[in-house]
C-alpha cells in the first residue's frame, strides 16, 4: 500500500497514508490485546475516532480489513516462491522464512474467532491455501520435505514461531530465524527421522477456528 501511496499525489495520497497509518496501528493494538476499543487504533495512529470511523464504519470492518490485508501479503510472499526458475527446495525456504519475518500469521493467532470474515476474506484465504500447497507440493515432490509432512501441517508450525517475541523487534526477529533453523531441518528428510506422532491438523480444525467464538486466546 506504500508503493500505491507513492504514485498518487494531493488527497488520494494522503488517504492512502492515512490509511496505511490506521492498518499498522490496529495491528499493533490488537496484536496486544483483540478486545481493544476502536479508540485505541484511532490514538495509536494518531488521527481523531471521527476520521477512523469515516473510513472504517465499526471494529468489525476494520479487522475484516486488516485480516485482508495480511492475507494479501501471504499471497504476495507465496507467489515470490513460485516464481519462474526458483529451485522447489530453495523456493521452501524462501516462502517459511519471508512468512515468519513479515510476521503476518501473528493475526491468525490473535484474531481468529473475533469477527466474522467476508466472502472476500473466503476468496484470499482459498487463494492463499492454494498457493502455499504448490510451494509445499513442489518441495516433497522434490525430495526436500520428510514424507510424512502435510501442507495442513504448516500453520501450526507458522502459529508456534509467532509465539516468540520478546518485544525488540530485531531481537524477536533474530530468535524466530534461530528456532527456524532447526524447524527446518526437522522438516527435511533424515534417514533417522523419527515419525510424526498423531495427524495433521484437518482444514476443518483450521478453519473452525475463524468462526466467531471461536477466539481461544
């Protein structure tokens, strides 16, 4: 949105700043805590509730909004992995590192079950699922990912390196790629792997958990 926001001169691009300002504040208010009041997204971004409301008219359409916005970036960083000539194994690792760094799944765990999605919320998260299961499919087919390992298994797997955060953003960011490291190697085949207990999670397990009430943290 950024980018937009630099081709664009006068009102329209100072909407599209104001509205960049209101994205990146709510994420960090509700990132902090899901129950916050609009007021609070309005104070962080540091523009009046009247302005906010003009753009978002309640909580609700302003979390639809930032939901989308997260999955728009997924489906950027998923379509980087498959471009044209990336090896399927490198293209892997790619999509898991750029995934944890650009932090978006951290909504998953604090929004999921707060709001009820759109059917364009629908639409991107099927996108998004698909082209995550390319890059997983490219990856196992090529050898590079333990037999045993499912596309459904990744979220989890997204949900679990978000829980570290420290408060210093690079000193969060630099704890996330350590603990990566070795994720990545227990993704990878090993003749002395051990299998995976249990299964994977289902994609009823996964989606039930942005059905409203459904919010567990």
């Amino acid at each position: 949105m950024a980018e937009q926001a630099a081709g664009l001169s006068g009102r329209k691009a100072e909407a599209a700043r104001n509205d960049r300002a209101i994205l990146d504040a709510a994420r960090e208010v509700f990132m902090r805590e899901p129950g916050a009041p609009i007021s609070a997204v309005a104070h962080e971004a540091g523009v009046g509730v009247g302005a906010l409301y003009r753009r978002y008219a309640s909580k609700e359409e302003l979390l639809q909004t930032l939901c989308a916005d997260g999955l728009r970036q997924f489906v950027a960083i998923a379509g980087d992995a498959l471009a044209e000539g990336v090896p399927a194994a490198a293209a892997f690792t790619q999509f898991i590192e750029a995934i944890i760094d650009s932090d978006v799944h951290s909504l998953t765990v604090r929004l999921a079950g707060t709001f009820t999605p759109t059917e364009e919320l629908h639409a991107l998260a099927a996108h998004a699922t698909a082209l995550a299961d390319r890059v997983f499919r490219r990856a196992q087919a090529a050898g590079a990912l333990r037999a045993d390992l499912r596309a459904t298994d990744l979220p989890m797997l997204f949900e679990q390196m978000s829980a570290v955060r420290l408060g210093r953003p690079a000193r969060t960011a630099a704890l996330r790629r350590r603990y990566l490291t070795l994720i990545l190697d227990g993704l990878r085949p090993a003749a002395a792997a051990t299998p995976l207990p249990g299964s994977p999670p289902s994609a009823e397990e996964l989606a039930q958990r942005w059905r409203p009430g459904a919010a567990t943290c």
